[in-house]
C-alpha cells in the first residue's frame, strides 16, 4: 500500500492557481483525477490479487508440510513395529540357541556317564 501510495504522489501535478479573471477548468481536472482514480484501482486489484494468491500458497504449503508430518509419524511407527518385531525375534533365537547348548551339555554329560567318564 505504501509503495501504490508513493507512485500516486509522485504522478500528483500541483492544482493550478486560480486568479480572479479566469474560473478553472473542471473537466481538465476530472480526466486527470479519473485517470489516476482507475490506476489505484487497478493497482488495488493486482494488490488483492497478489494476497490471495499469497494465501492460497500459504495453505498449499500448510497442508503440503501437515501430509509430510503424517507420513513421517506413520512410517516412524511402523519401523518402531519392526524393531519390536526383530528384538523379540533375537530374544526368541538366543533362548533357542541356550537351549540347544545345554541339550548338547547334557547330551555330552549323559553320554559321557553311559561311558563310565566322570
């Protein structure tokens, strides 16, 4: 608004005197003043025009970043699902594998006695 403001007055043309012999005209001053009056219109209308475009690029970019949030939490979710997943995998694997050493324990200790080793 201020940059439109500036352009009107810089274009402004000082009123012309008026003496007593000569009445001034009202229709050299009426083209100027409409002239100027349709190009503050049509700056206000490229100014509207501007602002609601900046507004629809605002919730563009709004709902753009709102989507990336959501699929950034769902996607973290499932991959905190996997590392559940995997951990007790590993934890079921280990207490396979403890059973397995002490059967072969066993399986040796028991083996060894049918042998007569002490």
């Amino acid at each position: 608004m201020v940059m439109i403001q500036r352009q009107l007055d810089s274009q402004a043309e000082p009123s012309p005197s008026i003496d007593r012999r000569t009445r001034p005209s009202i229709d050299g001053d009426y083209t100027t003043r409409r002239s100027k009056l349709v190009t503050e219109k049509s700056l206000q209308n490229n100014l509207d025009e501007i602002t609601f475009s900046q507004d629809l690029l605002k919730e563009d970019v709004y709902q753009e970043l709102k989507d990336i949030s959501e699929t950034t939490y769902a996607r973290l979710g499932m991959q905190q699902h996997n590392i559940g997943n995997h951990q007790h995998r590993m934890h079921a694997s280990e207490i396979a594998r403890e059973r397995l050493k002490n059967q072969w324990y066993k399986g040796d200790a028991e083996a060894s006695l049918a042998l007569g080793f002490r």
